[in-house]
C-alpha cells in the first residue's frame, strides 16, 4: 500500500509531467493511433467526411500495387547504398580529423557546413548544379568524362539524390564519431605500437572495434533517416517522383495519396503504417546483428 506521503509524491510528478504528457497524447501518440486507425477504414473527406470499414483491403491493395513496388524498391535500393557510404565516410573524416593535422579546426567547419544548410536550398543548389550545363557535367566534361542528365534520366536520377544526401549527412555523423574518437584511451594505441602495429592497424583493431557502439547507433539513425526521404525527392521531380518513377520513394507515395488522390486517404494511413513495421523490422535486425551496445 502507498503511504499518504507517496500519494502525494506521485501526485506531483504527474502534475509536473501533465503538460509534456498532453503534448505528446495530442501531437505524437494521438495522430499514430489515428493513422493506424484510417489504414483499416476506406476515408472520404471531402463534402460530408465518412469512415468505411474495410478490414485489411487496403494492406492487400500494397501488394497490387505497381506504384508501391517501385517506391519500395527505390527506398531500399537508395537505403542499401546511401547507409554504409555515408557511415564508411563519416568514420574516416572523424579519423582524419582526429589525427592531428594542421588546420584541424579549420576543416571541421568545412566539412560540417553541409549540415547547416537546408535541406530545400541544399537541393535546389545541386539542382543547379546537375543541370545539363552545369558546374557536374563541366567538371566531367573537363576530365573526359561522360556527362549525364542528372534530372532527366531515369538511370541516374536517384543516384543524383544518393550523392547529395551522403555529401549532406555524412558530415553530421562525423561529428558522432569525432566526439567518441576523443574517449578512445591512448594506451590502446601506445599497446598496440608495441605489438608492432602501423597506422592501418590499429585503425582496423583498435578504432573501429572501440567504436561499435557508435556505428550501431550511425547505422539506425541512417536507416530511420533514408526510410523517410521526402524532400530531396518531392524537390527534384516537383512532386511527380520522375522520371518514369525513378525518385518515387514511399514517404512520396504516401503523400500522393494522401493529398493528391481522392478517396485514397485511408490506403496512405496503411502504406504509412507499413513503412513504419519496415523501418522497425530493419532496425531491430540492425541491433541483432551487433551485439556490442557498450563501451569496452
């Protein structure tokens, strides 16, 4: 039994936490079980607003649907390859960083600017610079390099996004990785040289192992992030996910139906709620496969 005097203690906290609990009910718990809600209902919302019951149809309609698959092969396709890139390149900028070089302060600032920047200017700038005569096809001009229509052409559109989003991201998770560099104990290294390790060495067996933690976490935030593109995308096709699809990611999908359809309010809510089990999924099979969750 709870003594008077507990009562009240826990009567305070809850009053405490009441506004933060209330922001959270109406602004992230509420509109879930909403969303999960319209996935198993067919919405109507324009006129006269009307919830129909249909059970699972509008999971079974993902399966389908042409559009969804391509979505879907788009995200996983721009996750498999933007995820790694930008972990493997964050980890040598931070290890570069960290190894003392001259002007260390100076190209940390540069090379986090990326991040600063808006996702939408950042966009249309390399819009500007993927333009067929632009500052991309000038330097691969000038190289004897192939030039490409990075808007136009379906082949290399999504790609085009891929290296804008790694050039962006990877400076963010630099600094992840730059602050644990700091707490790695210089005796490991100091052991390490008298073993007879080089500089490759104990990169490989000292750096990388101490920094598993990190990785995982780089890893997740990564997928949670690429799962959820939108903007890039929705910029450079104006909305449509063109070419012929090319850039068409789920989170795009979803707001097509969601906003640009008529009646199809409900199908959004399910492939959202989908996304949602597949990041969740991707997640947990992320923190399966590393099993190092703290620090040495």
């Amino acid at each position: 039994m709870f003594s008077r005097k507990r009562w009240k203690e826990a009567g305070t906290a809850y009053t405490l936490l009441s506004p933060t609990l209330f922001v959270l009910l109406l602004f992230v718990i509420g509109p879930i079980l909403f969303a999960i809600y319209l996935s198993f209902h067919k919405v109507q919302l324009l006129g006269t607003a009307s919830f129909q019951f249909v059970g699972f149809d509008n999971f079974t309609r993902i399966l389908d649907d042409t559009r969804a698959k391509i979505a879907l092969w788009n995200t996983v396709k721009y996750v498999v390859i933007v995820v790694p890139t930008q972990t493997m390149l964050a980890l040598v900028l931070a290890a570069t960083l960290n190894a003392g070089l001259k002007g260390e302060k100076f190209f940390r600032i540069v090379y986090f600017l990326p991040t600063l920047t808006s996702s939408a200017v950042l966009t249309l700038i390399f819009m500007w610079m993927y333009n067929q005569n632009g500052l991309v096809n000038h330097v691969l001009e000038f190289f004897g390099l192939p030039t490409y229509n990075w808007l136009g052409d379906p082949s290399v559109a999504l790609n085009a996004i891929m290296i804008m989003n790694i050039w962006s991201t990877a400076p963010f998770f630099m600094v992840i990785y730059l602050a644990a560099l700091q707490d790695i104990p210089d005796s490991l290294y100091e052991a390490a040289e008298l073993d007879g390790a080089n500089a490759w060495h104990k990169f490989w067996y000292v750096t990388v192992p101490y920094l598993k933690p990190v990785t995982s976490f780089v890893v997740i935030m990564g997928l949670i992030g690429t799962f959820q593109l939108f903007d890039q995308s929705y910029i450079f096709s104006g909305g449509s996910g063109g070419p012929n699809n090319a850039t068409l990611t789920v989170v795009l999908l979803i707001y097509q139906y969601a906003f640009k359809s008529l009646g199809t309010m409900g199908y959004a809510a399910a492939l959202a709620f989908a996304l949602a089990i597949v990041i969740l999924l991707a997640t947990w099979l992320q923190r399966k496969f590393s099993k190092e969750e703290s620090l040495y």
